[in-house]
C-alpha cells in the first residue's frame, strides 16, 4: 500500500487538492456566511415581533364573568337578583374511574345513563384537567347533599356561578323585563362586542329594562392572564385586570302599587299607568296578562313559549306603552284646549246636541242618541262627554290646530324611556294623510278625530302624560328611573306649556264635574273623601263600524257582542283636585264601557295610592 | 503545521503520535459536546435524565474511540475500507426487513446498540472514494470511463437509503460522494452540468406532481409546499417551523436566560431535544450563543481542510476534506432548516442533538481525521 502512495506525484496531487480544498472552503464560508445573517435577521431584526408571537403562545386570557346590577323599586324592595348557580363538574385526571365516581353521583342528583355516556365520552374527547360541567342551577339540597359526600365521589368538584332571579316575577314582568342566554342576533347587534358576550349562556338582557340598560347593568367582567403550556394546562396566573360588577338600578316604580294594579287588572285584558304629576315619576305601569320572566333567564322552553305567543291576549307584549288603540273620548280636552287658545271658543259658548250632527248629507250620531244632550256649555260637555259639542267645536278649529295641541299635551310622542317598544301613537295631520293614502283630508276624519276615533291612536302612557300635564300645565315627561348605584337621578325641571291659566281652570273643572257632577259619565265612580277627590274623564272606543242597519234596528250593546267587537274602555283621571299629586290611565281592550269597566278601576288604582302612602308615613 | 521528518518511515513513537496530534480540533469537539450536554439539560426541565445523562456517557465513549481511531495508522483505516463499504451496503439491505423506526425502516436494534447503518453509509462511502481516487491515475481521472465506479459508488446506497425512505440523508450521501469526487480534481465543466441537471431533475420532480410518474411521496411534496410558505399548515407541518422561528427569534442579542426558554420549556417546541435543540440554543442564550456555536463549526471546518491541504497523502486529504464536508452539511442544513431557510428533513445537529448513532458515527469520523492528520508524511 505504501508503495502506491510514493508512486504519486506529490507535488501535483497536493496542488490540485488544495485548489479544491479552497474552493470548497470559499463555499462553505459563503454559506455559513448566509446562515449567520438569518439569524441575525430574525434574533436581532425581527426579535421584537418574534418576541411577541412567543408570548401570544403562552399567555391565555380568562375572564371572569362581572355580577350583574340589582334591580330595586322605589322603597329599594329588590326585584331582580342575582342567585348561586350550584354547578357540579367533573375533572378526568382527578380520578382514576371517572364512570364508577358518575354512577356513585346519580344515587344523589338526577342522572341517567344516558347523560353518564355522555359525560363519558365528552371528557375522553378533551385534555385530562379541563373540568367538564355535569350539572347546574342545582337546588342547595341537592348540591349540599354531594357536597357532603365529595370525599367519595373523586374528580367532582363543586362550583358556584351566578344566575338571574326575579322576585316578584309577573307583576314587574313588562317593565323589568328578563335576561336569557346569548344569542348570535344578540351579538350582531354591537359593533365591537365585548369578549364577556362570549362566555357561553352569558345572560344578557333581551327586554325591557334588562336590555335598555344592558351596559350599566352589566359591569365590567375582570380579566386574568394565565400562562398555559402547548397543551393549554395552566402554570401560573400572571396578571389580573379587576372588572366591576354592574351597577344597582332603582327604578320609580313602588312595587306595592305595581301589584295592586296587576291584581286589580287581573283577568281582563288591559294597561294602567300611574304617574306622580309634578316629577312625572312613574309609579306602577301594568299589563295584564301578565307572564314568568324567570321562565326565560335559562332558555325559555319551546312549550310555554308556544302558549305565550299563541295566547290572544298577548301577554308578552306590554300594552301601557306599546298598545296603541283610539282615545276616544279622552281627547276631548285637547279639541277644548286648541279652540279656547286660539280665542275660537270662549268658555261660556253652547251649542245644541240633537243626538246627531249632519256634515253634508253624512250623520254623525252622538252616542246618547234619543234627543241628545240638549243645550250644552265647555264644562258640561265635558263632564258629560257630548260629541256633538266636539264637532261644532272641531270643525271650527281643523285638525292642524288640534294636532299641535294634542303633541303639546303628549299624545303622538315616543318618550325617552328605558322600555322596548314604545309606540309613538299617532295625531294625524293633513299631510299624513296625503303621504300614506295619498287622499286628500276631509272634515269627517277631523270630526273623527275630534272624538278620539278615526286615525288617531294612543298609549295609556301617553294619556296618562296627558293628564299630568293638564293637571300641573307643565309639559312634564315620564321618568323610570330613580337612582343608579345609588346616586339619584337629578329631577328635571319641566317647562311651562303656556297656556293661559283660565283655559286650563274650565278644562280641569270639567273633567272634576266628570266625576262629581250627578250627571257625569264617572259620577259612580266618585271619591267620596274630601280631601282625595278626583277629576277624569271616560272614553269608549269604538272598534267597529255601526253599519246603517243597525242603526235602525238599534244599536247593538256591548254585552250583546263578541268580545273582538266590543268597545274598549279608558279612564283617566288625576287626584287629588285641589293639589294635584298622581295621574292614572287605564285602557281595558274591549272591556265596554269607559264608565262602567274602566273608571271604577282607575279610582281604586288612585285610592291605593294614597292609601298606602298615608301607611307609609305614619 | 508540524513538520518532522519523515514520520512515516515504520511506526512513529506513541509520544510523537501525542504530540502530532490535532489537539485544537479536539478541544473544540469537547466544547461542543459539552454545550450538547448543557442543552439536553435544559430542554428537559433541568434534569439530567432522560437525554443529558446517557448523552453525556456516550460522548465520554465516543471520545475515547476517536482518540484510539486517531492513534492507529492511517493506513490500517485504509485497508478496511472495501470491506467497511461491502458491510455498510450489507446492512443497509439488512435494515429493508429486519430495521425498524418512525415511519421509515431506519435503524437495527442489536438491543446493545441501537445502529442507524445510514450514518456508517457516508463515511464509508467517503472512505470507498478517497482510496479510488488516491489510486486512479491523475490524467484519467475525468475521463468518463473511469467516472463510472465512483458514481457507481455513490448511487447504489443513494438509491438503498432513498427507499427507506430517508430523503434527507440520501441526499447527504449524494451531495457527500460528489464533493469527495470534486476535491479530487474532476474535471469542473462535469458539476457545472451536472447542476444543471440535477435542477432539471428538481423541476421534473415537480411537475410530475399529480400525476402517476409522481416522483415523490405526498408527505414529502407537503413538506416542501409547508417549507415555502409555512402558513399554509400552521398546526400541522408548518408548525415545527413557525415555533422554531418564534422561539428563536424571541431570544433576541443574549438570549432568554439557561433554562428560561418560555416556548421550549412549555413545550411550544417539538422535537426540541433533536431536530429544533438549535432552537432552544438560541432562545437561551440569545445572537450570541448561535453566532458563538456557528463560529466554533466553522473552526472546526477550517482545521480540517487546512489539515488536509497540508496533507500530502492523498487519502488522507481526500478522507479529512470529504469528512470536512459531510460534518459541513450536518450542521448546515440544520441550522438552515430550523431558522426556515429549508425544509424539514430531520437532520440532527452534530454532537448536540440527542442521538447516539449520529454521535458516536461522527467522533469516529473525528478519529479517522486525526488519524490522517497524525500520520501524515512530513517534509
């Protein structure tokens, strides 16, 4: 072997190798040359973003969910709380035989075998320490009961969440409103959702003052960042942001009086409002029939939904401020207002009630049809609700001067309330009518709307408005809030509507003859105290047309009709007259008679009132 | 460097061997594997088990075979060449139905050992060059007759260890055999086309793609669309990738701290005790750790060529220098690989990545460059 090796050239084969070798070695350098400038790229250059990215990979946030603010009425009576959910929930990597610690556990909560399965297979599907929930919103028997037995149920662990309860659930139903689980609609609804919407089954308010008021109520959920490995276990928590619990809200209401209401209204199908007149604070707002907001807090179940929404009276809507039906009679005093304003009426004026008006070659008849009122004066007409009066004093006045009244007074307006739904009414005008039937306006519909009929539509909260602002003449608005978090809302001052004071006195002791006066629509219906007397005014509404026939024939009674066709019944009315302090509506859909159905509960609403105050102080 | 004379005239004196010694180079290699222990330690949550402890046993064994290696005469190592190369063939065709391994029939477990005869493979095959190239006549070496054995040479365990299938080091083996074939002075014209070729066969490659020629397998055309555009498959192939760019680049000038690596020590980092332990380097201890290990490779490479131009036998300095080569592509791809400059090919970093075939392989490798180092002729 060795002579092979001498047998070379040495010199040659030294040369050319070290030529290659150099070569070879330019390359390699020129190769570690790039290596070394990635690296500087990416662990000086690019070090901050890669930086970043390391820690996005090891930093989780979890947030804690916020406490939702209490709902209190006036006095601070609690009427949305927040419970303990008892959960139960299970951990695989802290027990050795996690279907012998299920089987154990279902001789002491509801559990089948199908849940079990369930729970069995879902926990092998996830890593060993996520805890998987079993159970919640368990009764504290139940949860106590497993509590005390943990030592031989390996894996459980109990858990105390929060949930939403309503205490008196159906009389505050409307106005508190509820919360349910989140919903994807939910969500579409923000811009920038907040991170807390998806935890899942997040209560969120879907209604009433729940959702109107959703962000104070909420709070703010606290944030704790935890460092997690690839697997997502955690390590450590390495910060936590404090959130705040959502704020406490109390409303105007008086719960005492909400519920009188709804038990007063209970079994008709109806709305009363009733305000303090000078702050316009409202007292009890109802709508029968009523429904169980704590049905809805969990996910409502398909069945009692279906009897909700199939029910004809609809019980989910709230018809104090969503229901908008004629005002019939009660508009009256608007009419009375524009013409004495505009020096179209004096107080003293008559006019003659046959039992009919002729506009033309058409007849409106007025409802006290045998003779009619006869010679009628302002305080009169009122008090004992003559149309014919109305429409002497309508068609002098016309519907625009009417409409600017009526707005003056509430009606037509959406008020800026904490409520869903709330309907605008309707005072309609000469280009209203054009814009949506393209038809000129006629007298007639004035004559109409006159007497509260045709297109006009209302709420009781607008009437109820309506009659604050009559009793204090200051264009007082409705309020439901009274404090947030404890600081109470500052009291608006409301402005002088301006009129003169002498077209208000005639107008306020009409509607007191209304109910005092032996010959008023309301007279059954009187205060006898003093010191609470009351002034209203009734209206019946009517929801059908009375053909020709049946005037001929006589005109149908209420109690002779289906229940669809009969009038509706509305009272309002304000205590007590010499200083005004509460103002109450009520409209009881096709209840008849505003006299007869609607006045009686009115005064007791208004009694209750003071009543139960004049308890409360002493 | 060391210039006696005439060392090789009969057996040169144990004391001379000592002294003939390449002892920078070694020092090196004991630097290196000793900041591989350090490594294994950290990346298993400061322990010596599992990886740092055995590595380190098998390091200490290894070292003393490249020291015994080194001291024999070069030229026993080169009358073992053809049957080292008929054996590491043998073994290969062994490997195909008694080898086991993740996916590809790599390794033979003779429950002492466990041999990854791929690795054996390369350095045989560079040894099977350098004797034929010590031995062909300088004006023939490029003439295309004589070209056939040693490409003859480098396919048949090219082709072998390609069916495993081990793509990456098939190519290692390629790219090894030819640059043992260009230091010997073949004709340059013959590379130059020779890379033409092989992109033309690279593009073939890809656009056999979809069809039945598809050269190659769906899981190795994935790699390559992961490695050009690593979002494609975050959390799958492209997520070794993505983490390792992560981890490292987070380690910015000085690096995290030893054993502060947020993303290796919380197990963001696959593969961190093999392919990626580069990474956790440098998340560690930052630019200055992995220029600091880039700079001791490159010495190391530099020693062995400088003692191969110096060595004036030719086996000898094809042998160092085509062994130069194969440790070159070790670290090379793998740096490159982990930093996303190419694709994922499972090629362990020399003497740091767990793995005791690999290491002691190469520290053998050592001790054959010591032993042409030591026993070159002088003068």
């Amino acid at each position: 072997m060795r002579k092979l090796f001498s047998e070379q050239n040495v010199e040659k084969v030294r040369k050319s190798v070290s030529r290659r070798i150099i070569l070879l070695g330019l390359g390699k350098m020129t190769l570690i040359g790039i290596l070394a400038w990635r690296m500087r790229k990416l662990q000086i250059e690019d070090s901050e973003k890669y930086r970043l990215q390391a820690e996005e990979n090891r930093i989780n946030m979890r947030l804690i969910p916020p406490e939702r603010g209490l709902i209190l009425d006036t006095r601070g009576k609690e009427l949305a709380v927040n419970i303990g959910n008892y959960k139960l929930v299970i951990t695989r990597e802290e027990t050795s035989n996690p279907k012998e610690t299920l089987v154990k556990l279902s001789k002491l909560i509801d559990l089948d075998d199908k849940e079990i399965e369930k729970i069995l297979s879902n926990i092998s599907k996830i890593s060993p320490f996520v805890p998987i929930t079993i159970a919640e919103h368990l009764s504290w028997e139940s949860f106590s009961k497993v509590v005390l037995n943990l030592p031989a149920l390996p894996g459980i662990s109990p858990e105390m969440g929060l949930t939403r309860y309503y205490k008196k659930p159906t009389s505050i139903a409307h106005v508190v409103g509820y919360v349910g689980p989140v919903s994807k609609k939910d969500l579409e609804k923000f811009d920038n959702p907040d991170p807390v919407l998806q935890i899942p089954k997040f209560q969120i308010g879907k209604t009433g003052v729940e959702r109107e008021l959703e962000e104070t109520l909420r709070g703010k959920a606290s944030l704790s960042k935890v460092e997690v490995n690839a697997t997502g276990r955690i390590i450590r928590e390495t910060e936590r942001i404090s959130g705040f619990s959502g704020a406490t809200l109390q409303l105007t209401l008086d719960n005492e009086l909400q519920e009188y209401a709804y038990q007063r209204l209970s079994g008709l199908c109806a709305s009363s409002v009733l305000m303090e007149v000078n702050s316009g604070k409202i007292m009890s707002l109802s709508s029968v029939p009523t429904f169980d907001p704590n049905q809805f807090v969990l996910g409502i179940s398909q069945k009692y939904w279906d009897s909700l929404l199939n029910n004809k009276l609809r019980p989910l809507s709230n018809k104090a401020i969503s229901g908008a039906y004629p005002p019939a009679s009660t508009l009256k005093m608007a009419v009375a207002l524009s013409a004495l304003e505009t020096g179209i009426l004096s107080k003293n004026d008559t006019f003659e009630c046959p039992g009919h008006f002729d506009l033309g070659d058409q007849r409106f008849h007025c409802w006290k049809k045998k003779g009619g009122h006869g010679k009628m004066d302002l305080k009169q007409a009122i008090a004992q609700s003559c149309d014919v009066y109305f429409w002497e004093v309508a068609r002098k006045v016309g519907i625009e001067r009417i409409g600017n009244t009526a707005k003056n007074l509430g009606l037509g307006t959406k008020f800026d309330l904490p409520l869903s739904s709330i309907t605008q009414g309707l005072m309609p005008t000469k280009s209203w009518k054009k814009k949506k039937f393209d038809q000129p306006w006629r007298v007639g519909d004035t004559l109409n709307a006159a007497v509260g009929q045709g297109f006009t539509l209302a709420s009781p909260l607008q009437l109820a408005v309506m009659t604050s602002r009559i009793a204090s003449g200051k264009a007082i608005e409705p309020q439901l809030i009274k404090s947030i978090d404890g600081i109470n809302k500052i009291q608006k001052e409301f402005a002088d509507l301006n009129y003169n004071k002498s077209s208000l006195e005639i107008i306020r002791k009409g509607m007191f003859s209304s109910v005092n006066n032996a010959k008023g629509t309301a007279y059954k219906s009187r205060i006898m105290d003093e010191e609470t007397t009351m002034a209203g005014k009734t209206g019946t509404s009517q929801v059908r047309r009375i053909s020709m026939i049946e005037r001929e024939t006589g005109v149908l009674k209420n109690e002779d009709l289906p229940w669809e066709k009969r009038d509706h019944a509305i009272f309002v009315a304000y205590a007590p007259f010499k200083n005004p302090k509460y103002a109450v509506s009520i409209i009881i859909e096709h209840g008849g008679s505003g006299a007869q159905a609607a006045a009686p509960i009115g005064r007791d609403i208004l009694l209750n009132a003071f009543y139960y105050n004049r308890k409360s102080i002493s | 460097m060391f210039i006696f004379k005439n060392a090789n005239e009969g057996n040169i004196s144990f004391i001379r061997k000592l002294l003939f010694f390449h002892w920078p180079l070694a020092i090196l290699i004991l630097a290196t594997g000793a900041f591989g222990i350090l490594m294994l330690y950290s990346v298993a949550g400061g322990s010596m088990l599992p990886w740092a402890e055995p590595q380190l046993i098998r390091f200490i064994v290894g070292f003393g075979a490249m020291i015994i290696i080194g001291f024999i005469h070069i030229d026993f190592w080169r009358s073992l060449t053809i049957p080292a190369y008929i054996g590491s063939i043998l073994l290969l065709i062994a490997v195909m139905f008694y080898g086991e391994g993740a996916g590809a029939q790599r390794w033979i477990d003779l429950k002492v050992i466990r041999l990854q005869p791929s690795e054996i493979m390369k350095v045989t095959l560079i040894m099977a060059l350098a004797l034929y190239y010590s031995l062909v006549p300088i004006n023939r070496k490029s003439s295309p007759l004589w070209l056939i054995p040693p490409l003859a040479l480098i396919f048949l365990p090219t082709f072998l260890v390609f069916s495993q299938p081990d793509l990456g080091t098939s190519l290692l083996i390629l790219i090894s055999g030819f640059a043992v074939m260009f230091l010997a002075g073949v004709n340059i014209w013959y590379f130059i086309v020779g890379a033409f070729a092989g992109a033309g066969l690279v593009s073939a490659v890809f656009l056999s793609r979809n069809t039945s020629w598809q050269f190659l397998t769906d899981y190795q055309m994935g790699r390559i669309d992961v490695y050009l555009n690593p979002s494609l498959d975050p959390l799958g192939a492209g997520y070794h990738i993505t983490q390792s760019k992560i981890a490292l680049g987070s380690g910015g000038l000085s690096g995290r701290g030893f054993m502060q690596g947020t993303q290796s020590q919380l197990d963001f980092l696959p593969e961190k005790h093999t392919d990626f332990i580069f990474t956790t380097l440098a998340e560690e201890f930052g630019y200055f750790g992995s220029l600091g290990l880039l700079i001791i490779y490159a010495l190391m490479v530099i020693f062995c060529l400088l003692s191969a131009a110096k060595n004036q036998y030719k086996f000898g300095a094809l042998l160092t220098s085509g062994l130069a080569v194969m440790f070159f592509l070790y670290f090379f791809i793998n740096m490159a690989m982990v930093m996303g400059l190419a694709p994922v090919v499972g090629v362990p970093l020399p003497l740091i990545s767990w793995g005791g075939s690999a290491m002691l392989v190469l520290l053998g490798s050592f001790g054959l460059i010591q032993s042409a180092h030591v026993h070159q002729p002088k003068g």
